[in-house]
C-alpha cells in the first residue's frame, strides 16, 4: 500500500496513486469483468471486492460511462452488507449529451455532477456525500448499481474505480 495525500487537485487515477504523507493508507480497486452494457429500462450491479482492511477517512468513485442520453443514467453505490440501491452519487444528469469520460466523484470540489455537462471529465461532487461512508470498515464487496431508468438509448459501463484513504 501507499500513503494517502490529499486528492484535493486529482483530476485523473494517475493522481490517486503519486507519493504521500501521513498515516493513512492509500487502496485502489478496479472493476473487473467489464466492459457490461447498460440496458434500458433495467439496472445492473457490479461488485467489486476490496480485499484491504481499515477504516474509511475518504474516498473516490469513477467511471468511464459510454451512453447515447446521460440523463438515462443512474449510478448508487452500496458498502458491504448495506442495502441497495445504495448512495444516491449520480442520477438523471447530463440531459441528451453523451457519455461519462473519465469521471471522478470527490466531495469537496466545487462543481457538482448535477451542474455539469456531458461528456462529465473531471471531478465532480456526488449527489450524496461520499463521507456518507466515512467510519466504515473498506474490507467486502462493494456494489456499484449502474442503470438507464428510460427507454430508447442504451449504453456500456466500460470502467469503474473505487480509491480509499484508510486508518488502517
């Protein structure tokens, strides 16, 4: 593992994985097993396993969304052992634009996914706060609920990251 720093400026995974300071730990997970369409009408859940153990400081979520009307897309993400659907991070955004490119989710930052546009790069705050889950234990399945709530226009998640600064 490497020590956390502060992602305040991180735009990019790239950023997620540079040298630190401080006590905490620093884990990445990707999701395997994609890319997996985004069908519509219907939702989706990719899990991913965090195999790392301590307690939650902060966190990031991306993804790389390809889909032809943003505003289709709904995306919540669930702790182990919560239940779903999960946090409310990114839902009916983005209006007929299209795709999600390299999208990162940070509280903290000052334009929220509910302001931004399509293609969505960069960072953007969630709809819920991602220290929603600050407190818990990182270890367990996370599930990443990806869905399209219309019809008419469909779509792929492609990728999706999961980065924590834990107390270990």
């Amino acid at each position: 593992m490497t020590s956390c720093f502060s992602v305040a400026g991180c735009t990019t995974s790239d950023c997620f994985l540079g040298a630190g300071a401080g006590g905490d730990q620093l884990v990445i997970v990707s999701a395997t097993g994609l890319p997996t369409p985004i069908v519509d009408n219907m939702f989706s859940d990719t899990v991913i396993p965090v195999a790392a153990t301590g307690t939650i400081r902060k966190m990031v979520v991306g993804w790389g969304i390809t889909h032809t009307f943003d505003a289709d897309v709904d995306i919540f993400l669930a702790a182990p052992g919560q239940p779903l659907p999960g946090a409310d991070i990114c839902t009916d955004n983005g209006g007929g634009g299209d795709n999600f490119t390299g999208t990162f989710m940070r509280d903290n930052v000052a334009t929220a996914v509910t302001s931004g546009t399509a293609p969505f790069t960069g960072a953007f705050r969630p709809e819920t706060p991602l220290s929603t889950f600050n407190g818990l234990q990182v270890n367990g399945n996370w599930n990443l609920r990806v869905g399209d709530d219309a019809g008419g226009d469909t779509g792929t998640l492609n990728s999706a990251v999961l980065a924590f600064c834990v107390t270990p």
